[in-house]
C-alpha cells in the first residue's frame, strides 16, 4: 500500500486532494486484490445483499402492477330508483366529484330486459384508487340520497369494502417490508464492510506503522481505505445489478421488461450510490477505529 506524505500548504488544495483521489480510486482494485479471497468473498456477499433487495424492489412493483391493474377494474354498480330526482343525482355526482379530489368514473346504465328479468337503471362508480371506496360509499349512504338508491345491498358493500381491505393490507405489508429490507441492506453492508476492513488493517498493520512513523497524516492514511471501500461496494452492486438482470430474463410469468424499466429509472442509480456511501462509511469507520486503537 502506498501512502503519500504531503507538506501543510497542501492541506486546503482542493485540487491537490482531488488528484490524490484519483489515484487512491485508480489503485484500490490492485490493493484489495493483493488478499483476494478475502476482497471476493466481500464482494459476493456484499453482491447477495444487493441481489435481495433488488428482489424485494421487483416484489413491491409487481404487487403495485398488480394493484393497479385491479384498480382500473374495481367497480361499484347501484341501482337507482325507477323516478329518481334528476337535481338529487347530479348533486350526488357533484359531491363525488368534488369530495377529497375523488378520481372517479361514473357513468348511467340503462335499464335492460334480461329475459323476463328488467334490470333497473344503474350507476356505475368506476374508482381508480380502491382508498377512496369507503369514503365514497359513506357520501352515497348519505339520508339525502335515500329517494335516489333503489334498495342499498349491505351484503354487497360489505363484501367489496373486506376485499378492498385485504388488497390495501398486502400492500401496505410489501411497503413496510420493502423499508425493512432496505434498512436491512444498510445495516447489513456496513456491518460487512466493517469487518472486511478490519481484517484489512490487520493484514497492512506493518504498511500502516511505517506509514504514521515517516509522518502520514491520519486522513491519508484513511483515505486509500475509503476509496477500497467505495470501489468494492462499486464492483459489488454492479456485479448483483447485471446478475439479477440475467436472471428476470429467465423468468416468464413476471413482468421483466416492466420491473427492468422500473428498477433502472427508479432504483438502480440510487442502489450503487447508496451502496458506495455504505462502502466508504464503513472502511472509514474500521480504519478511524483501528488507527485509535494503535496510535503511535
């Protein structure tokens, strides 16, 4: 390992220490391959991290694709009475319309001779977000629309509010687990990156001695072992990335190129860059504490 000393003038040269970076970054992969089993067993554990929650992400959008298709066929029909007020109903689509920005379709169905059945008029309330089911079903049970609704169906109401209940459930448990994982995942990558490092210090302890007797200053001694860090949860997160890509390929009864096109707008850029913030944190973490540890 290489260590630069540095004269004090130095110190606030923000082009200098950008140079320094540089070459920190362009040296971490032939540093953390000089122990190479133990750079690759980080990496593809760091990578199995990744590979999870990217099926965790993939779960949360195919039950929200799914959701969603539901939604767009989740409707309510009920039928009116045969004279019904024409100011009562259009006050009644008024209210709707305007209650808590409800965004919904509601049409007239007219009436129609199934055999010797005459099927009354109806109005079909089409929701586009099954949240708003209840309150909408509060407004239509109102007194004031009474002399409208030809006969409520209690059973029906409530049938199709438990159903809508256990869909908003599901949901909201792939939400909460999906937060979970990802706190998991942070946890998880910075407990395994501090360790990583700290077997890496012990391995360099000599390196690191000569470094701090000829007068390296902490930060650069600290530094080199950052940019590892952030080149190991680098090469780690792309390797999962392109894994778990080949992977959706393969897999025929989910939405690849839906999930694919939402991990990439929406997760991936996020995921590497979380992942190196968590690779530089935690060899700055291991690094700071061993350099307490063994001060000179």
């Amino acid at each position: 390992m290489v260590f630069f000393i540095i004269p004090k003038y130095y110190i606030f040269d923000m082009k200098h220490w950008f140079k320094l970076l540089k070459k920190y970054l362009l040296k971490a992969p032939e540093q953390l391959l000089r122990q190479k089993f133990l750079s690759i067993t980080s990496v593809l554990l760091f990578g199995l991290i990744i590979f999870w929650l990217n099926v965790i992400f993939s779960l949360q959008f195919f039950s929200e694709y799914t959701l969603e298709s539901l939604e767009q066929r989740a409707d309510f029909i009920i039928p009116l009475s045969d004279n019904y007020d024409g100011f009562d109903f259009e006050s009644l689509q008024n209210e709707l319309m305007k209650a808590n920005d409800f965004n919904l379709q509601a049409v007239i169905l007219p009436p129609q001779q199934v055999g010797a059945v005459q099927i009354p008029t109806r109005y079909q309330v089409k929701f586009s977000k099954l949240e708003d089911v209840r309150p909408v079903f509060d407004i239509i049970k109102k007194n004031r629309y009474s002399e409208l609704i030809r006969g409520w169906d209690g059973v029906a109401e409530r049938d199709f509010t438990l159903l809508v209940d256990k869909i908003l459930e599901v949901r909201n448990f792939v939400t909460k687990l999906t937060f979970l994982f990802v706190g998991l995942f942070f946890l998880g990558g910075l407990i395994l990156i501090l360790n990583t490092f700290k077997l890496l210090m012990y391995a360099r302890k000599e390196e690191i001695f000569v470094s701090r007797m000829v007068g390296a200053s902490k930060p650069m001694i600290v530094s080199p072992f950052i940019c590892e860090g952030v080149v190991l949860a680098f090469f780690a997160a792309i390797l999962s990335i392109v894994f778990f890509t080949l992977m959706l390929t393969q897999i025929k009864v989910l939405p690849a190129d839906a999930i694919f096109i939402y991990l990439w707008e929406n997760i991936y850029f996020w995921q590497i860059l979380l992942s190196v913030i968590v690779g530089g944190l935690g060899a700055y973490f291991a690094t700071t504490k061993y350099l307490r540890r063994n001060s000179v």
